[in-house]
C-alpha cells in the first residue's frame, strides 16, 4: 500500500513539471512584471537558479525574497501570500495555466515551495 502511494505522488509530480517547464512566471501588477521561467536551473532566468536574476532569495523582484512585492506574506501580488488576491500568472504558449500561490482557494494554484520541492531538480 506504502509503495502505491508513493507511485501515485511521483507520478503526480513528474505531471506537474511536465505541466509547468518552459512556463513564464508574470505578476499581475500594473507592469506585467517577469518573474522569471520555470526551467531547469542552471538557466540564468530560472527561478529555481540561486544565482540567477530570479532565483535569488535577494532579488527585489524575486517570488523567493520574503521582503520583496511578489515574495512577502502580505503583498496581493505575492507568490507566498496565503490570501493573494493577484498572485503570479503561469504562460506557457501565451495561455495562463495556473498561479504561483499559497492561496489554495485560487483556482489552478501551484504552491511556490512545492513547485521547487518537486521539480527543481527535475528540470
């Protein structure tokens, strides 16, 4: 039974970063901010990329820069606000697929940490 499980949530996992790779993260601020790609992360404009422009957890634009607009737990704009009105936009193929959110009541929200959790090494 242990094993089922953990067959159904890799393959849950490796679905969402199929779902996700090659997204553009966009905030929904007047600017339509980047926010960086959901890519593997030796790219310089992924987010999962420490040392890259949107990896940095110091970044004034980064979703991983807890004082920053799109990274803050208060921010409407935030990635990591659990009650964000405007998270983060998902594109891929210039369609939204979903939100880069801790608000789960938003519909196709993608956790910021579980994404990271699950696909950075992935991609």
């Amino acid at each position: 039974m242990v094993q089922l499980l953990f067959f159904c949530v890799h393959v849950e996992a490796q679905s969402l970063c199929w779902q996700v790779n090659g997204s553009i993260i966009v905030a929904q601020d007047d600017n339509q901010t980047a926010l960086g790609h959901v890519v593997n992360r030796f790219r310089l404009n992924s987010v999962f990329n420490s040392s890259g422009t949107y990896g940095s957890r110091f970044r004034p634009d980064a979703i991983w820069n807890s004082n920053g607009r799109f990274g803050n737990r208060f921010s409407a704009y935030s990635a990591m606000n659990p009650n964000a009105t405007k998270p983060p936009k998902l594109v891929k193929n210039e369609r939204i697929i979903g939100y880069l959110t801790k608000n789960s009541r938003l519909r196709n929200a993608v956790d910021p940490d579980v994404l990271r959790a699950t696909c950075e090494k992935v991609l």
